[in-house]
C-alpha cells in the first residue's frame, strides 16, 4: 500500500485514467462506456447515474480527506498562526482572482461566464509529485510553501462549491445535517476502549445520513466530507484518513478522472470551440502562474528581509506553473457549472486536460532548472 501513498504514484495514476477515459471515448466503445456512465443506480430514496455516483459519492471520500489535512495544517502545521499563513494567503487568493480574470476575459458576452471557477483550483496531489519526480534536491520549504497554497486554495474551491453550485438549498435538512455532523464529532472523541466498533459502526451510518441529507438539501454533497473532516477528532482523524488515503488515490481519484475524461473531441475548426474553452485553457497554465507569483512576491514583502530571500522569485514562478495544474477539483466545478450544456461540458473537460497538461511541462521545466541551479549552489545540501 505505500507505493500507493506516493505522490508520484497517485500523479500518475490520475493522469493515466484521464488519458485513458479520453482515449477510449473516441473509440469504438465510446458510446458503451458513455451509456454506462449514464446507467442509474437507486438505493433507497437516492437515485443516481454511475457518474452521479462516483461525482457526488465517491468524491465525498476525497473532499473529507482534505479536510482533514486542511484542518492538520491550521490546527498544528504550516498554516497554524497568522504570521504563517499570510503569505501563502496572499499567493492563493491571487492564484484564484487572476486565472478568474483572465477566464472572464475571453468569456465576456457568451453566456459562458458562471464557468469563472473551472480554473481557479489547483491539484495538490499531482503538483506535489511532479515537485517530487523532477524536484530532486530541493530544500523543503518549497514544498511546505507549496502545500500550504495548496490547502488554501482548496479551502477557497470548498467555499465557491459551497456558495455558488447551490440551488434553492432545503434549510430544514441543511439544519438536520448540522445535528448530524456534530453528532459525529462527538461521537469521534468516543473512540477508544471496548467502545470503538460500536461507535465506528454508529458514526459511519451518520456519515452517510449526513451526505444524503446534504444531497437532497440542494448543497453539493462533497460538502458533506468537507463538514466530517473538519470535525471528526485529530487522532482517529489521522487514522482514518491514512486508511481511506491508499482507497482514494488507487481508485476513486482515477475513477473520477477517467469518468469526467469520457467526453467525445469535437470535430470542429479551433475558431469553432466555445470562449469557456479558451478562457480555461489559457487561464489554468498562464493565470495561476501569474497569480501565484504576483500573489507570492507581493506576500513575501510581509516576512523579514532573511525569509524572503528562503524562496526567490524563480522559485515562486515554478510554484505557479505547479498551481496551474487543475485536475480533480476543476473536473468538478466543469461539471458543476455546465451541467446543462453537454457540447460546452465536454469542451471544457478537454480544456481542463490540455491546461494541465502545459502546466505539467511547464512545471517539470522549471522545476528541474530550478533543482539543477540548487543542487549546483549547494552541492552538500
């Protein structure tokens, strides 16, 4: 199982499901593998698609994951004080605001615009393993700076989920749902002695009665793994998460990337393609690296003259190039916010992939001229 922990390995897998859901669309078991992805499946009172299913269940796992690690890095790791998270702050809030500029700008007047957030998310899982496939020598801080944007970043993606891919949300199962998520941060700190298989049992039934009621109240149910995450206890926090963590890099983050990469490439001229697909493809590689750097350089004013200097600009830049990498949360808000619009849904999928993909080789570039220029600079380190 711990090759499956990996950063490069969780990378790799997700880009080889992306590749090969987008491989095999445009074959001859297409039209199959898109019919199953539209096949429903009822249990109970909840009735969705396979796609439904892996988008809004199983990507559930994944959300309560982050927050978990969200909640770590601001309770006790690289965001726990003001002092400390101000200056990756600075770079994700810019990494977000720009690459929404620039989206807005090729989508103005198209009708188009609500898909302003497809570009704004960036992966932590595969900008972390392609800084570890061609990071080699890099001293950590470039990591932890990395990873602390990263969470930020996700937590803004939470929030614009939450606030603007919700419709006429159900206040009163929105009201049950608090009960329940509180019922299960309770219940968490119960985890221990005799006590702890009842309990477990007890507190996974209340997980699932809390996703169906944030379903069913209109939220995104991904909501509902961001609420447990965030309230579960620190220690059975941890060991579930490094429990669930192998299950969502080997099979529900590629499961979710093959399923959101099954879309059909337009046969049209490249005047022909929809202004969403510019905007997120020029906004994911060149907005978050604008962003993010702009963002970095301007928060780095807020730390001493001795720790600006721990990450120079071009070490920023690279950063940027990583956070330009959108994958599994920009898939979603693709899906999200073109629900309704198959031709520009799919158009967007692509945009979403090949944006990544320049951020990728962009990334890898920088990243190895960086690890070169350091490892030549500091030959012991």
């Amino acid at each position: 199982m711990s090759i499956i922990r990996s950063e490069r390995t969780a990378a790799g897998l997700l880009l080889g499901a992306a590749a090969l859901g987008l491989l095999l669309a445009n074959t001859a078991a297409g039209p199959a593998l898109v019919d199953l992805q539209h096949a429903h499946l009822g249990f109970g009172p909840v009735d969705l698609s396979v796609g439904h299913w892996i988008s809004d269940g199983l990507l559930a796992i994944f959300f309560f994951i982050v927050a978990v690690e969200l909640k770590h890095e601001l309770v006790a790791g690289e965001l726990n004080s003001f002092a400390k998270a101000i200056h990756p702050a600075i770079a994700a809030v810019a990494g977000v605001a720009v690459p929404a500029l620039v989206y807005l700008a090729f989508s103005a007047g198209s009708g188009l615009e609500a898909g302003w957030p497809i570009p704004t998310a960036t992966d932590i899982a595969f900008a972390l393993g392609v800084l570890a496939v061609f990071g080699r020598g890099l001293p950590n801080r470039l990591r932890v700076f990395l990873l602390a944007l990263a969470v930020l970043d996700d937590l803004i993606a939470i929030l614009i989920i939450a606030v603007f891919f919700t419709t006429d949300p159900n206040i009163l199962e929105l009201v049950l749902a608090a009960v329940t998520v509180t019922a299960f941060g309770l219940l968490s700190r119960m985890l221990r002695g005799r006590m702890r298989g009842p309990v477990a049992v007890l507190m996974v039934l209340i997980a699932v009665l809390t996703w169906w009621l944030v379903y069913d109240s209109g939220v995104h149910a991904t909501i509902a793994g961001v609420a447990l995450g965030l309230v579960m206890a620190r220690r059975p926090a941890g060991r579930v998460t490094h429990a669930l963590e192998p299950w969502s890099n080997g099979l529900i983050l590629p499961l979710f990337a093959f399923s959101a990469a099954l879309v059909v490439i337009p046969s049209v001229a490249p005047s022909e393609l929809s202004p969403a697909f510019w905007g997120i493809l020029i906004a994911l590689p060149v907005g978050k690296l604008i962003g993010i750097t702009l963002g970095g350089w301007l928060g780095s004013f807020t730390r001493s003259k001795e720790e600006r200097a721990r990450i120079s600009l071009f070490g920023l830049v690279a950063i940027g190039a990583l956070g330009g990498i959108g994958f599994t949360v920009s898939l979603l808000m693709n899906e999200l916010a073109f629900a309704g619009d198959d031709l520009v849904r799919s158009e967007g999928t692509l945009a979403v992939l090949l944006g990544s993909g320049v951020s990728i080789v962009l990334a890898g570039i920088l990243v190895s001229l960086l690890a070169r220029r350091y490892r030549r600079l500091h030959p012991r380190a």
